[in-house]
C-alpha cells in the first residue's frame, strides 16, 4: 500500500503544512510507503522529513489573483495540470491519494481516473466562511474528508456529509520541557513587568492589530508590559503593525525570526492569541504543555482544545472583559501567586493531541480508509 499526500507548497512553517509532514512521518514509522508530491518551492528547513519518504517536486505553479474569477480560473487550470501529472503516475487501487487542499481539494471528483481512493485533508475554518460548507456539500459525497476534530466533523453531518473522519494534529513534544509554569513565572517576576507573546504571521487572520490596538488604547494599564510578537508574513503588514505606536506604558517588539517554542515560552510571562479563526492551533498546544497562562480568542479552534470553561478565553467583542481577565492573570504573577495549577491543566489538555495518542488515531484512521 502506497500514500501519496499532494500539497502546492512546503516553504511556509504553518499547520497545514506541518499536519501533512507529520502525517507522512507517522504513515512511514508505521510502514507504509509514502510520497509526498508538491510544487518547486524550497521546503522550509522547519520540517524534517524522513529519508524513506520520496519528494517529487513538479514545476507547476499555481497563478494568483486579486480578481475572483480570474483567480478561479488560475485555480483550475492549476488542478487540471496536476491531475495530468498524477495520471502520469500509473496509479492503481493499491495507491491512497491525500489531497491536502490542491485548487480547492477537487481532486476527489476525479478518483476514477486515478483508479484509487482519494480523500480530501482539510483545515476547515468554520469562522471563517460558513457558506464554504455548501459547496463542498455539493461536490463531496461517502466518506471522502478528513476533518481535525469533531466539531467540524458535526458542522459537516449537518450538511449531510457522511462518515466523516477525524485526525487531530499532535504538537512536538521535542520543545516543550516539564519546568512547571509557577516556578518560571517567580523568575520572570522579579522584573514586575509582564511580557506577553503572540506568535504567528502577520496577518489579518492572526489578528495582531487587535491587540495592537487594544493595548495602546489602554492608558490606565497598572502594569509594566511589553509585548512579543513573532512571525513571518507580509514584510508591509509589518512595517505598518510596527510603526503603531500610542502608549508609553507598553513597549512592543517585532520579530520575524525566533527561536525554539519552549525558548519564546520561556522568556514570557502570558501568551495570548487573538486569531479570528484557525485550524489547529499547534503553538498553543506546544505552549499549553510547557504550562503557559494562555489568554486566546473564543473562536472555535480555540474551544476545541481549552474547553468553553477555561479562565484565558476571551471574546474580541469584548475588551473590558480582556482587560480584567489579562490584570487579574498579571496580579497572579507580579506578587508571586503560584501558579503551578496552570501546567497541570495544560498538560491535561494536551494529552489527547499528544504524539503517542496521534500514532493511535493514525492507525484508527488507515483502518477506516482500507475498510
């Protein structure tokens, strides 16, 4: 039995990106033969990718567009070059195609030209775009989608999707140590000043100029802060992220290179992530199993991993509310409160997304797919 995962790109460092090298990881540990076929971008050197798996690079680009239709058009013309690619492959029903989102993940309308079972990856931003759902409800049928966790799977069975399966994606245990997070936060409070780090590029998805905006409009801050940002993106959202400034209780620092998760955690007291929507948030995870205080966005994504209970939601309607919740959680730390109780749950939270339990819900997955 051979997989073969196709994706356009593996240049960018983001979670559909890592869910599929972890996927082929996974697949070839266990013993399957694994190809991974993606456009000829340079792969990041975030990702490590085992010597068995093989990387066929096409040169097939796909074109972009501020224009709908013409992007559209790029898009199909992008898919119908791919299929021709595959069709070279002489693929038979012992092959699994996983479509990892190619123009649309439509790859799936046309199995019987491969003569193998295709199955569409997806990410599916339920804040985002709720209408996406009906399209894919008109074009995917039986037993074709593979969804992160069970509330999108929900959200798909009420369009009438059927059999829908799940893979959550697992977090890497290599950068996350076991310093509980109330012996790190006495160290970092001797300062008194409360640092916050927000990871992610920078874009409007991940919502930096929320938090921007919040915070230099917050005059009366009782506290020291500077705030961390991260990430990579548009070099022109940052510079204009950047030269943002209206309070001088709040010192903000930009980066588009960073270090280890558990460094950034490490040399900071909260994380906050205000994203409009996401996948699966994988640094949220990896901050939650280092026992951060994390403060995030109620978006779905979010709730699927803390829970609608947890202290650190908060909802971007909302500022007052953030505001109370970030000085009640900044009091904690600055007069030495133990916060010990905050790795206990992190690391409760994350058990499901751990990297033994994804090597089971692999296994439950290739059983279901041979079925």
């Amino acid at each position: 039995m051979k997989f073969i995962l196709v994706f356009y790109d593996l240049s960018k460092k983001a979670g559909i990106q890592k869910a599929l090298v972890d996927f082929a990881t996974e697949l070839n540990d266990i013993g399957y033969n694994v190809e991974i076929l993606i456009g000829p971008n340079k792969i990041d050197k975030y990702f490590t990718i085992r010597d068995k798996i093989k990387i066929n690079q096409h040169a097939i680009i796909e074109q972009n567009s501020q224009k709908y239709l013409l992007n559209i058009i790029y898009k199909i013309i992008y898919l119908i070059k791919i299929i021709i690619f595959l069709l070279k492959f002489n693929l038979n029903k012992n092959n699994i195609i996983i479509d990892f989102g190619t123009s649309f993940g439509l790859l799936w309308p046309f199995k019987y030209f491969f003569k193998s079972k295709v199955y569409l990856y997806r990410h599916f931003p339920i804040d985002l775009n709720p209408h996406l759902f009906k399209f894919y409800g008109m074009v995917f049928r039986k037993k074709c989608i593979i969804v992160l966790n069970l509330r999108y799977k929900n959200a798909l069975n009420n369009l009438r999707f059927k059999n829908i399966l799940v893979l959550p994606n697992t977090y890497d245990a290599r950068w996350c140590s076991v310093i509980p997070c109330g012996r790190k936060t006495r160290t970092l409070s001797q300062t008194k000043k409360i640092k916050i780090l927000c990871v992610g590029r920078y874009s409007e998805q991940k919502n930096q100029q929320w938090l921007i905006n919040l915070l230099n409009e917050y005059k009366e801050i009782p506290f020291e802060c500077e705030c961390n940002f991260y990430g990579d993106g548009d070099y022109n959202e940052l510079q204009r992220l950047s030269s943002d400034k209206r309070n001088n209780k709040v010192q903000f620092n930009y980066h588009t290179s960073f270090p280890s998760p558990v460094q950034l955690i490490d040399t900071n007291t909260i994380v906050i992530s205000p994203s409009i929507y996401e996948g699966q948030p994988i640094f949220l995870l990896e901050s939650l199993s280092h026992g951060s205080i994390l403060m995030c966005s109620n978006i779905n994504a979010h709730i699927d991993i803390v829970g609608n209970n947890y202290y650190g939601l908060f909802d971007l309607n909302n500022q007052e509310n953030f505001k109370n919740k970030l000085n009640y959680l900044a009091k904690m730390i600055i007069i030495n409160t133990d916060l010990e109780y905050y790795y206990q749950i992190g690391k409760e939270i994350t058990i499901p997304f751990s990297r033994v339990q994804y090597r089971k819900n692999v296994e439950n997955l290739i059983i279901d797919i041979l079925q």
